[in-house]
C-alpha cells in the first residue's frame, strides 16, 4: 500500500447488499478512474449475512472493514474514523446520489464550509420514484428534528456528506449514540445518528452546508417504516437528552 495520502476518501457502510453493491463499486471506481487525484474506497460491512463484504473484497483498490452488526451509525463512524484522504464522503450503498454529485459538494468545502450535506429539498434538488407517502413522513420526522436539535437543517437524511478528514475525525470521536459501545442489533438498523453528527457540528462551530442534489428512491429499500421511525425518533431525543446532561462538553 501507498504512503501517499489519498485526497479523497470514499466511505460506504453496507448491510446485506450483495445485490446493489456490485453495480455500486462499479460506478464508483469507473468516476474515480477517470479523476487526476489519488482516492479509496472503504466498504464497512455491518454485519452481512450474505455476500457483501466477499464480494466487496474481489474489488481492486476496495478496503473492506468487517464488523459486528450494530447498524448504519457504527459502521459510518468505523470507516470515517479508518479514513486517510483529504476528504471524506459519505454515501450509500444503492448510490441513490450519483458520485459525481460530490464536485459540488467539493466546491464548498474549497469555498471554506466545514460539513457539506447533499440535501433532497430545494431549488435544484430532485427526487425521482419517491412515494408519496415517504415523503410526507420525511417531512413530519424533519419538523421534528428542526424543532428538538436541528433548526436550519432541511434534509439531514440524505447518505450523502463530505468533510475534510480532521473534521471527521474530531466529529466521529465525539458520538455517543453509535459509538464504541454500540449494542449489536437484529435486522436492518437503519438510524439517525446523521442528527447527533450536525448536531455536534454546530454545536463545535463547524460550518455547515447544504447542496441539492439529485436523488432516486431505492425500491429494495430496508426501511422499516413503523420500526425506523420509533427508532430515529429515539435518536432524536437522545441528542437532546444527551447534550441536557452535558455529555457533549
């Protein structure tokens, strides 16, 4: 392995995508091919019960980390936290945000921005396949974020994040809810730890910004939607909790 240090990394936290990864790291590595910068890719496999992370492993220049299965949170952190490049970006493993959407979030942190979040609302943004029902539901779980953590931040769901490394790494070591001594958990996980980390990033002063992007709805989703929303719901509140008992100082 190179000394250099990478000046992009690029981190993908997969459960049980044996299906959509292939095609996933496809797009991924042909984009950085054709870039003039050195990059990773980082695999985080939570846990899969299938294929994911062999299949993962016969992909050149594709580090895969393997961990126990305590859901999307701890394995996001996992692989920020191995990350060597410049810059982080984080994205999902069905690459519902096309790769290529990451120069414009590069563009921001050039201008000085500190934490770019691709965003599925405003001027710019699309979101293709989306039912309707989802979308009223991202709504309501956004007026909820805005009113008890998160007031500003119109889209803090979507997968898609860029950072410079030491902003990662300082973010990622302060979570509590998915950190360390995450329990391991049964079926898909899918969690708001996205609330915890802009929450601390404003509350550190990092600068933070939003960028419409393009969007397309997986149909294989693993969304739970009676099981998710309690679940993010509680994350939600224990930010808040969390930051009353001053376990963010």
């Amino acid at each position: 392995m190179s000394n250099e240090t990478p000046f992009l990394s690029i981190v993908i936290p997969a459960y049980n995508e044996a299906k959509r990864l292939p095609a996933t790291l496809a797009s991924v590595m042909g984009y950085l091919a054709e870039q003039n910068y050195r990059s990773e890719v980082i695999v985080v496999d939570d846990g899969s019960s299938d294929a994911t992370a062999s299949l993962a492993e016969q992909v050149a220049g594709v580090r895969v980390l393997r961990r126990d299965h305590r859901g999307k949170g701890f394995a996001v952190r996992a692989g920020a936290l191995a990350a060597r490049g410049m810059y982080v970006l984080l994205c999902d493993a069905d690459l519902a945000v096309p790769i290529s959407e990451w120069e414009k979030l590069y563009a921001q942190l050039r201008m000085g921005q500190d934490v770019v979040i691709g965003s599925r609302e405003g001027l710019g943004a699309s979101r293709e396949g989306e039912p309707w029902y989802r979308h009223i539901m991202g709504r309501i779980f956004n007026w909820i974020i805005q009113s008890v953590a998160l007031k500003g931040i119109n889209d803090t769901q979507c997968g898609f994040k860029a950072m410079s490394r030491p902003v990662a790494q300082d973010l990622f070591r302060r979570v509590r809810i998915y950190g360390d001594d995450a329990p391991i958990v049964q079926g898909a996980a899918v969690t708001a730890y996205d609330v915890e980390l802009l929450f601390l990033a404003r509350r550190y002063g990092y600068r933070i910004c939003e960028i419409p992007v393009q969007w397309q709805y997986g149909t294989e989703t693993k969304v739970n939607v009676l099981r998710d929303s309690l679940r993010n719901l509680r994350d939600v509140l224990t930010v808040r909790i969390n930051d009353v008992r001053g376990r963010y100082h």
